[in-house]
C-alpha cells in the first residue's frame, strides 16, 4: 500500500506543475491578469484553433488524472490501518 501511495503522490505533484503550466498557456479571453502578462496583446504568434482545441483537451485529461490522483490519496488515507 505504501508503494500505491507513493506513486500517486509522484503522479499528483507532477500533474499539478504540469496542470499549471498549461492552464498559463491558454490564451486570455479579455481584461484581468492574463492582460498584465502580456495576454492583451493581439499578433501573429498566438496558436490557431486547432491547437487551443488539442491545448484544451490535454488539459482536461490532465485535471481528470489529477482528480483521481486525489480522490485515490484521500481514500487511501481514510481506510489506512494504523
């Protein structure tokens, strides 16, 4: 059980770093912090529609990966025989 643990405690952290860093990849959809870092400004270098669409499926994958990580670690730790 412990190596169960473990490994979902691995996939947990990797998830939210990589979870993060493709939630910052998504382009701004108008005025608030996304603006502040450059998001506000309209070029040719933003991604075209298919890959937003591959960016957001990833992302909902990932976040769906994460919450069965989560889930697992809190069911694992409730049922855990001391």
């Amino acid at each position: 059980m412990a190596i169960l643990e473990f490994v979902l405690q691995v996939v947990l952290g990797i998830t939210s770093v990589l979870l993060t860093l493709l939630i910052l990849l998504h382009k701004g959809r108008g005025g608030g912090l996304s603006d502040m870092f450059g998001g506000g400004m309209t070029s040719a270098v933003g991604s075209s529609g298919l890959a937003e669409r591959n960016l957001n499926r990833f992302t909902v994958v990932l976040a769906l990966v994460w919450f069965v990580a989560i889930v697992a670690l809190g069911l694992i730790t409730k049922f855990e025989v001391i």
